[in-house]
C-alpha cells in the first residue's frame, strides 16, 4: 500500500504518493509564506495524478524536523490531521536525511544541510553507498565555521544550507567540496518515501498523539515578556 | 532566466520551472493513457506554484526521445507549440541521460534504461563522477540479452527498463548490480533542467522547426496497407 509523504521543513514543499516499488506522483515548489494555504490542494492534487485516496494509504508520512519553525508546525499539524482523521500510522522523517537521499551510491560522505537562518544550518553527515542514507553524524544546528570543523575529507553537500554557504564552503575547502545539481537540493516527497518505508519495516511508526516536531535550538518567535503580578501597566 | 522542462517519454510525465540555481516547481506522475489531458494543466500548474509565466521563460526544454512513441509526440507537439506561441528557443534532452543525472556523483557506471516494449529496453551507460551524466554509450534499443552484453564492470541502474528487467540482471549480474531507488527511477523534470542548461550553455538550442523526436526503430502502429490500384475491395 502507497503512503502519502508531507515536507514542509524547508523554503519549498513537497508532496507525493509512494509505494515501495515507485513514486505514484510528486509536486514540489517554493512555497514562502504561503505553506499553509497550497498543502492541502497539493495532497488532493497528488492524490488525483494516481487515482488514490486518503483511505487506500498505508500511513503518512512527513519530515519531523530540525527546519523552519512555521514550516514544522504547519506540516505536522496537516500530517496529524490526515492520519487522525483516516485512523492511520504516522512516520516521522528525518528531512536530511531525505535530502541525503538525493544522491544515492554517491562515492563520497554526503552533508545534506539546511538554512536555519541567524547565521546557522541545520546539517548532519550520511553514507549513500547501499543507495539508502546511513547516518555518519548527529543532526546538529551549526555555524559555517562549526561545520567546517565537522568534515573530514572529501564530501558532496546537498541542500539550501549548502547553496546557501557555497562560496565559504569552496574557498575553504577547495576540490574537498562538491556540489549537487539544484535537483538534488529540494527534499523530495519521492525520494523521502524510501526513509517512510525503512521506518515502517522496523515497526517505528508514530500516532497523531505521540509524533513531535525535532527543532534542535530554541524557536525564532517568543511571546512577549509577561508583567510581574500587582505592577501597574 | 528559468527553463520551462516537459517530460513525457515513458509511463510517467514530469513538468518543472529550472533556473540555473533551483528547481522552482515540479510535477511528477504516471499518466497511463491520459499524458494529451493531463500535460497542459500541469504546465499551468507548474507556473503557478513559482508565479511565472510562459513569457518569463528563457526556452522550453523536452525530452527528445527513444521512449513512448505516443507520450513522445504529445510532449514534443507540446513544446512546440509553448515555444512557436512565445517565440522562445527549444531544447530537446534525451530522457536516458535525463534519468542518469538522478544519480550525480555516482560511484560507479550509472545505465539509464526506459521500458520499450516488444521485449527491449531503450538504454545508454553514463558517468556520473561530475555529477553530469556523461555519456559511456550511445542510446540503444535492445533485448535483455544484448543488454548484458554491453554490461562491463559493477554498475547502478536507474529507469523502468531496469525495474521491468530487474529479476534478469540480478540473476546474471549478481552483486555486480545495484538498483536505484523508487525516487531515482522517474525522469524528472528538475533533473532533465542541467541537460537544458547544457545545451542552452553549448549553443545547441532548437527551433519548433528544427526538432525532431529521436525514435531508435520503427512506430509499432503501422498505417494499413494500402489496396493495389484498380483491384475491386
């Protein structure tokens, strides 16, 4: 059975409906602030391209974090939703390690980074050579200069943190560095479906009750101070 | 200036927007029968989802073929006349190397193989150490059996040729095959866009007038003969 796979972690979406064997259908885009309003069109859409419904999948999917805050909160808000609503498993992905999954049997270490925006990126290390992402590293929230620390010998990086620091990565690291093709630097409903089903296979599913989003660092936003008790405004 | 790409080769479609840098927006599905219906809202939606236009566009960008002799037609007709409309360059993209550049950095050959029907594959070998699928071979239709053939040395295979022969290769090949994952074996649209750019960068653009699909053997529907002259029906 197919599962739907939501990722909203990022400066672009992706949705799409996967089975084990093939990616049914797949829409991605650069969403900016309007995450919430095209999600849900997305899933109807991507339900019509495979003829599917909600009720034939065998669980939802949706990357669990670290990324963008809003973006988080608005991807597993719908993922609960859906798998709530439909009484169905929820997985939880790992979104660099989906982004990681873009380059598999790479022959080199793979940093699948993203943006996390006051100087930092949300990066973690993998191993592509069985074709399936195996983490080398942690998922961390790090500076250019913490990162650099972090990689030994050669590496591909993928995704917006990488594009995003490209030019120190290079002038510190020089042939070291490769960068993916910009098809590499989206994450991919399709390509996050393998990291669905691994999650499945191993009995790791989550339910809408007990799936929480990883922010790795304290979020952006704060609610304003609240007055001491008795002072007047 | 971003690239309009049209993939409609084989049992799936892809439509993307492409810069240089990013891929904005991607529509992926299988499409059975149904590519002439589907193909033009995609496009639209494909716009929309990155806010541009056919008009915002630098060249329209399709696979040229081997690959389905009808999905062919329709995507190139298509092309044609978004191109011819807005007076914009076309490109045409082999789908096989379109589907090689799903595996960048690959550590090992990388054979791209489409699903021909009538018992063959439409394949071609590619590196893809740069990242850019360079191309090992020339683009071939052929049996299984010539196929291995061609096989030298450990190798990744990507494509639905090689997910309908999978059984077979393994059988002979043994570990000396590996098979990409379900979100490598779709052309995508944002992946076919560094082929664009390629040729756009070579100065190797097309006009509608000038492209034309690349076949690799005879149409399989062939009109009726025609009745000698003269003789009574």
């Amino acid at each position: 059975m197919p599962v739907l796979v939501l990722d909203t972690c990022s400066g672009t979406f992706s949705v799409g409906v996967v089975t084990r064997e093939k990616v049914l259908s797949e829409i991605s885009g650069g969403m900016g602030r309007t995450h919430a309003s095209k999600l849900l069109p997305a899933v109807k859409q991507a339900f019509d391209l495979c003829s599917m419904a909600l009720a034939d999948m065998e669980a939802i999917a949706v990357t669990r974090g670290p990324g963008s805050f809003t973006g988080l909160r608005i991807g597993i808000a719908t993922a609960k939703g859906l798998a709530l609503a439909a009484q169905k498993p929820l997985v939880g992905i790992s979104p660099l390690a989906a982004l990681a999954a873009n380059a598999p049997f790479c022959g080199r270490s793979v940093w699948a980074a993203l943006d996390a925006k006051r100087g930092q990126v949300f990066a973690a290390c993998y191993n592509l050579e069985s074709g399936f992402p195996l983490a080398l590293t942690r998922e961390m929230a790090l500076t250019p200069e913490q990162w650099l620390e972090q990689v030994v010998g050669p590496a591909v990086f993928v995704g917006e943190g990488a594009s995003r620091y490209r030019n120190f990565l290079l002038e510190r690291l020089g042939n070291k560095a490769l960068f993916a093709p910009p098809s590499c630097c989206l994450i991919k409903a399709g390509a996050a479906g393998a990291l669905a089903y691994d999650a499945l296979n191993k009995g790791l599913a989550d339910t809408a009750q007990s799936l929480f989003p990883v922010y790795l660092r304290q979020a952006d936003a704060k609610p304003p101070q609240q007055k001491a008790p008795g002072k007047p405004a």
